[in-house]
C-alpha cells in the first residue's frame, strides 16, 4: 500500500503564451507519470519537457527524460512514463502557440 506521500500528485501550470521552467519537485520512486495539456481557443500547440536530476543546486544538472508535443483544436494532452529514480523533476514549456493558450503539466507517483 502506498503512503500519502508517495500517492501525492503535483500539478502546474506552467505558461500563458510565454516559455516558462517549473518547479522542480522531490519524486521518492520511479516509476512515475509526466502529464501535460493545453487548451485554448481554436488551434493549439506547445511542446513541454520533463527533466530530472539528482543535484538541483548543481547549474547544467538537469537531464531530457520525456518530451511532450501537444497539438490539438482547443485541447491536447499526453501522458508519458518516467522510468528513472530522479531526487528532482521539473517540467518546462519551450514553445507555446494559441490563443488563450495554456499549459498546465503534472508529475504522479
């Protein structure tokens, strides 16, 4: 049985029309699920990137471990596993196109 801890599940929203990095969060056990969607109004698009690390504090320690390509008319969402154990993941908008276009990305253990 999972503890509270280990059932918790963060979600952020991450970008209005502009790129944005996320919080990094603790993640206690691999594996997880990186979630990401948009919505807005007619075409919609945004590319979001799940990274991990082991040493947050460390510049240039964050690691490519999933990318999510959203494209949709109003909404777009994928779910894509994290096989890894990272002390840290962070998601990050790199790119986002619509309008009224946001992206709200979540981690679930």
């Amino acid at each position: 049985m999972l503890t509270a801890e280990l059932k918790r599940h963060v979600q952020e929203t991450l970008s209005t029309l502009v790129t944005i990095t996320g919080a990094a969060f603790p993640v206690l056990r691999a594996p997880c699920l990186s979630q990401a969607s948009i919505a807005g109004d007619g075409a919609v698009t945004a590319t979001v990137l799940a990274e991990g690390t082991n040493t947050p504090g460390v510049a240039g320690s964050w690691i490519l471990l999933v990318t999510h390509t959203l494209t949709g008319t109003n909404t777009d969402s994928t779910a894509l596993p994290i096989t890894g154990t990272y002390s840290n993941i962070r998601h990050r908008c790199t790119a986002i196109t619509g309008t009224n276009a946001q992206v709200t990305a979540n981690i679930g253990v």
